[in-house]
C-alpha cells in the first residue's frame, strides 16, 4: 500500500513538474532588443496616446452635441497645416490630461526680420521671410445630453485587449503572431489585471494558416478568457461594446477614428519588442 502511495505520489510531481516547464517554455523570452531599440518604441507609443486623447480639431467654437470646458491655448509655428495640427494636438494633450478636442483653431502669416549676414561696412545686413502661427483652443468635452453621457468611472482591473491590433506589435504592419498578444497577456496579469482578448475571424489564417481552434489559443495564450468574432462581425464594435460592458478599458494601438462611441473609454497603448510587452497607463 505504501509503495502504492508513494508511486502516486512520483507521479504527481513528474507531472506537476512538465506542466511547470511547458509554462516556462510558454512564458516571455528576455527582453533582446538593444536598449536604444525599446526606447524608441515606447516613445512611438507615448506620441500615439498624446495624437489618440484628441479627437477632433476644428476652426469652430463648438463641437455639435457636446458642451465644452475650456482649459487654455497652445500655439506653434509651421509652414504645413496637417503638421501644426499634430503638434497642437501634441502640446495639448502634454499639457491638459483632460483635454480631448481643440478648437479655434486657426493659422496667421506674418513677417519675420532676421539677421542674414554682414555688410562690406561691417553693418548687419537684415531680411525677412514668411512665417505662420497657429493657435488653439484646449477643451474638455462631453455629451450634452445627460442620458448620452458615459461612465466617468471604469475598472482599469479589467481590460479588453484588442487581439487583432495587438499581434502587429512585434513586427509591425507586416505579418501579425500571437506571441505578442501572449507577451501583453502576461504583463496584464502581473499588474492583476484581467485580460479578456477579441480577435477578428481571420486572424487565424493571418497566423498559422487556418482557423483558430481552442486548442490552439490555450497553447499560445494559456488559460485565459478570449473571443473570436464571427465572420462579417466588425471586432472593433465588439470590443467597444464590451468595455462598455464591463466599465474596462481597452489595450489598442487603433485610434477608433469611426467609432465616435469609443471616445471616453481609456485606452492602453504600448509595445512588444523582444518578446515582451509594455504598456502605458490608460488614456481616454
């Protein structure tokens, strides 16, 4: 009986022990990347959060169907509007954390004197040239109508991880994995954070080359809560509807330009380099 026990026992440990070198063998590589590496991808991130806090930019004073608190103004000069629009937008979110839209916004040319050399006499010689200013108006803004006004408070202990976004962090616009949708998963549970992960119907073909079973998201992602939506079913609006849900916030590098509705929720932008991600805190 003894000898029984003690075989069960052997048994027991042999398989607790692969099971703990399948999760090691699971879990994130070391970080390879060379350091200068990592920082430029986390700056990317911080500049996308600060562009992302915005979401519109107009000349107007209002913004149609929300009322706005005014929180003060930002100014650069640039030759090209596209580009002075993205710095306001910069130096807005930088300076205002609640700030969401810019209005106002407008450019003025003026002349500029500047020293261009010196004169056979020994006098400055001085010309001018063509400069535009820009300025806008930082706002806070919110749905008028009370019944349309979103949750001011979400859960930042849960989280819906947007699957598909996510598995071109590694690599870029060229070829989606799953690894990295692990990597965030992980670092997700070890702030205690609860990931529930989305993907559009075709990432599997996008990354083994067929369908996505359950097996095959246990064996790259662990046991964890994650969905696939079907087939002609716009993921994005899933995942907007489930941060709804569950008052979380959302981990995306997607700006949700077309979803007006995703606006207030925060968001969690960040990057995987080397096989391990890094996430900065939520921003709406």
């Amino acid at each position: 009986m003894v000898d029984v026990v003690l075989a069960l026992l052997a048994i027991i440990g042999l398989w607790l022990l692969v099971r703990a070198l399948r999760r090691a063998r699971r879990g994130a590589p070391a970080r390879t990347a060379p350091p200068e590496t990592v920082e430029k991808a986390r700056k990317a991130a911080e500049a996308l959060a600060l562009r992302g806090a915005i979401f519109e930019v107009t000349g107007e004073d209002t913004i149609p169907g929300h009322t706005l608190r005014e929180l003060g103004q930002v100014h650069c000069e640039h030759r090209n509007r596209n580009a002075a629009e993205a710095i306001l937008k910069r130096r807005a979110a930088e300076t205002h954390p609640e700030a969401n839209v810019l209005i106002r916004f407008s450019g003025r040319e003026y002349q500029q004197s500047f020293r261009a050399g010196t004169a056979p006499d020994g006098t400055p010689e001085y010309r001018t040239r063509t400069r535009t200013g820009w300025t806008a108006t930082t706002c806070h803004a919110e749905p008028a109508i009370r019944a349309e006004r979103l949750r001011a408070a979400w859960d930042t202990t849960r989280a819906i991880v947007d699957g598909s976004n996510v598995a071109f962090w590694e690599h870029g616009d060229k070829t989606p994995a799953l690894a990295p949708v692990r990597a965030v998963v992980e670092c997700l549970q070890s702030e205690r954070v609860e990931p529930l992960v989305v993907f559009d119907a075709s990432i599997g073909h996008r990354t083994i080359g067929r369908n996505l079973k359950k097996a095959d998201l246990r064996h790259a992602l662990g046991r964890m809560r994650c969905e696939i939506v079907p087939a002609g079913t716009v993921a994005d609006r899933r995942i907007i509807e489930l941060a709804h849900e569950r008052a979380a916030v959302i981990v995306t590098n997607d700006l949700f330009r077309d979803h007006p509705d995703a606006r207030p929720i925060p968001k969690r932008r960040g990057f995987c380099v080397g096989g391990v991600a890094e996430l900065l805190p939520p921003r709406a």
